[in-house]
C-alpha cells in the first residue's frame, strides 16, 4: 500500500471518510452560532450555562462512542463501524431539529456525540492505513482540518437561518439540523466504494479476503496510470488471530509504549481544551462583550474557519518533510502564546469584535494543524491491532478531561461578565498547549515517511 502512486482511489477514501468531518463541521457551528438564538423565549428559552452544558452532553456522547465504538472498530473491522457511527451521528442530528426543551436537546446531542465519537477512531484508522507512508501526515491533517470547511459553510449558513424575514424565530435554527442529517445520508452511498483495510484483514486471519483487497486496489491504480505497478519490498511474518485479549491490549500502550501514550494524552488533553472552551462560546464572547447581533455571529466565524482550514493545508506537508516532532512542538507552541497574548488584550478591551476575530484566526491557523496532528500521533503510533482502541481512549480521556469541562466553564465566566477570570481561562489553555508542544519536541516519534509497521510492529508480528 505505501508504494502506491497517489490515485482517484485514495482520493475517493478521503472524501467519502473525511467529507464526515465536513458535516460535522457544519453541524457544530450551527449550534455555537444559533447559541444565542437558543437563548430567545420565543425558542428554547436557554441560560449561557445551559448552552455550555450542551457542548458538553454532545462531548459527553462523543467519549462513551469513542470508547465503544473504538473497540468494536478493531474488533470488527474499520468499515462495518464507519457506517454505523454514521448512521448514529444522522440520527441524533435529525431528532435535534425536533428538541422541545433543554433536557431533550441534551439527550439528541450526547447521541449525536455518539456518532461522531465512533468516527473518529474508525475514519482516523482507516485513512492511515489505506493511504501512502511518504503522504499520510499531510492528508491526515487536511482530513481532520476539513471540519472547519463544513464550519465555514454553516456559519454563512446561519447568517439565513437566523434571519427571521425568512424563518421564524423557532424554525430557522430546527432546519439546520435537518440539512446536516439529510447530507450524512447522502454520504452513506459513497462509503460503499471504501474497501476494509487489508492490513486489518491480515492480522484478523483474514488473508483471502485481504488480499484480494489489495488486488482489486492494486489494478485500479495500474489502469489509472497506465504501466506497472513497482515491485512491493519486504515481507513482515505475523501470526494472524481471529481477536485480541484486553490483557496484549494493555500490555502494548501501558507496556511497552506507555511513553507514546503519555505524550499523546498530554496533546489530546491541551487541543481539546482549547477548542472547546473558545469554539463553543464564540457566539457568547461575540454578542456579550462586543455587543454583536445574534443573527450576525455566523458571518464572523467564516474567517475564522478559514483560518482553521488554511493551517493543515499550508503547514500539512511540512510534517512529512521537515518531520513530525518539530512541526507539532511549533504549532502547539506558537497558537499557545498568540492565545496568551491575544487574551490579553481582550481583557485589557483593546480588541474589537474584528481584530478579536482576526486574532482568534491567526491562532488557530496554528492550532487547528496542532490539534488534527494529535489525532496524528495518536493513530501513528501503535500497533494496527489497538489502533483504532488507542485513537478512542486517549481522545476520549482527553476530551473528558479538556473539552467537556472547558465548555461549561467558559459558559459560566462569559455569564458572570468579568474579563479577567476569562482570562485565567485562556492563560491555562496557553499553559497546557506550550507545555504538550515541549513535549512533542522531546518524546515525539519520528514517523514522516515510515510504514505504519515500521513505526509499530503488529501485536501479531512473529518473532
């Protein structure tokens, strides 16, 4: 699989598995922009810490489906889950646009979660196993980046979907997630053209079926080219197994590589903190200390997914040239101390709604190539058989310890009115992602251009 051309093949893989970040883009930007219309009387009703509480259940529904989705994805296999989590993901959001209240939104949201947990881990591995050694870090994080593209459109969106001459008060925020939930359908369909990874196929004593995978790969891309395909090099003898005990599981990422575990913990933790707390208050911060109008929120975070989008974009390549540990220590790094310097100057008011935006948009240039580098490292760094397991546990304990509190504080500070306990909020974040920078540059693994196997050998390796 490494020694393959780039073809319309690995383009279909990552459209059809990464167009889910698009839609979840979409999704979660409709909710941070139609936050302050939740507030409304004529809607819901809802408090700022209600709207922060909500970020949470949907955080909240994303842990337990990493957690459970990530071992089934192993189990039994990386497509069988990615069209399920799916599935999971577009019913939560359908009955989203149905909420009645406060507790039912919570519970469509934490399903939603669900969904979208599970796809993380599943998508994730996936991709990295399907696409070539030498492109892997750049299309990782332009895959994971792609959220911000189904940001950016929901944000335009929302600027119509508030606009009461168009919809009611009660309608306009309801089709938004009808919209989401009937493009997840559609992309169902496209998925049925993704194969089961073959080197899941291998490992699980499924050699026939993988390598037959692999021919069928192996001859779209030779009539795409038009010549022969290079000799592959190099053999790995492994013993397959049908599953693999949650002892070997543990052994291997609290074992032997608990040191890749520790570092990818402390990336998962500072990146889901920082978004988490910035992203679902935007609207807050932007109709609270800025005085901006609800139904205007949106046009302000289109340049902010812009930014978001332009990172792995522009930075992507840069991670499988100049090399993974020097380009995470950098962008973890450098959106840690523009953030501290921009809070800064939000608390002392020197920023306006504009330059507050365009900060946050430099910011998270960085950041947002950061953040899907996590997801990198995290997919990178262990043996195929606890892949998908490793991208969910330390996603999931990360998010749980970052993201779901982040929300639901901010959500209370933004409340109260005082600038300075915010940012205390921001300094800590700044804190946390200088310090998992640090870390990447000193414990980080070199994986640019390295079969997967090479990085490490399968659990089922023969030794």
């Amino acid at each position: 699989m490494d020694r393959l051309p780039w073809s319309r093949f690995h383009l279909l893989v990552v459209v059809a598995l990464g167009v889910t970040w698009v839609l979840d883009g979409l999704e979660v930007t409709i909710v941070g922009a139609l936050a302050p219309r939740l507030q409304d009387k004529d809607t819901l009703g809802l408090g700022e810490a209600d709207i922060g509480a909500l970020a949470s259940a949907y955080l909240a529904g994303a842990v337990a489906g990493a957690l459970g989705f990530g071992w089934l994805t192993d189990r039994l296999g990386r497509r069988l889950i990615f069209f399920t989590t799916l599935l999971v993901y577009c019913a939560g959001v359908l009955c989203s646009a149905f909420a009645w209240d406060f507790w039912s939104l919570a519970l469509f949201r934490l399903i939603t979660g669900l969904g979208i947990g599970g796809e993380y881990a599943a998508i994730n591995s996936a991709i990295d196993e399907l696409i070539p050694a030498r492109l892997r870090g750049r299309v990782a994080l332009i895959v994971n980046g792609s959220f911000w593209a189904g940001a950016g459109v929901g944000a335009i969106a929302t600027v119509a979907l508030l606009d009461t001459d168009l919809f009611a008060a009660d309608l306009g925020w309801r089709l938004g997630f009808a919209v989401g939930a009937a493009l997840g359908l559609l992309i169902l369909f496209t998925r049925r053209y993704v194969p089961e990874s073959p080197r899941w196929l291998a490992c699980h004593d499924r050699i026939p079926e993988g390598e037959a995978v692999t021919a069928e790969i192996e001859r779209t891309v030779e009539a795409e080219i038009g010549r022969p395909l290079p000799k592959a090099v190099g053999t790995l003898k492994i013993h397959p197994a049908k599953s693999f005990g949650f002892r070997l599981i543990f052994a291997s990422m609290l074992g032997e590589h608990r040191g890749r575990s520790a570092l990818v913990l402390v990336l998962m933790i500072a990146q889901a903190f920082l978004y988490n707390a910035i992203f679902f208050t935007y609207g807050l911060v932007l109709t609270r200390f800025y005085s901006v109008e609800a139904g205007h929120v949106g046009l302000y975070l289109v340049p902010f997914a812009i930014g978001n989008v332009l990172g792995p974009i522009v930075l992507g390549p840069l991670f499988d040239t100049v090399g993974r540990r020097k380009m995470i220590f950098l962008t973890y790094s450098v959106s840690g101390a523009l953030l501290l310097l921009t809070g800064l100057l939000f608390a002392q008011g020197a920023l306006t709604a504009a330059t507050q935006t365009a900060a946050w948009c430099v910011i998270f240039f960085f950041a947002s190539a950061a953040a899907s580098s996590a997801y990198l490292t995290a997919s990178e760094a262990f043996p195929l058989e606890v892949r998908a397991l490793a991208i969910a546990a330390f996603y999931a304990i990360g998010t749980a310890l970052g993201g779901v509190v982040a929300p639901f504080v901010f959500g209370a500070l933004i409340g109260a009115g005082d600038v300075w306990p915010i940012f205390g909020g921001y300094a800590f974040a700044a804190a946390l992602m200088i310090t998992a920078g640090v870390a990447a540059l000193l414990f980080g693994v070199d994986a640019e251009g390295r079969s997967l196997e090479e990085i490490a050998a399968p659990l089922s390796k023969a030794v």
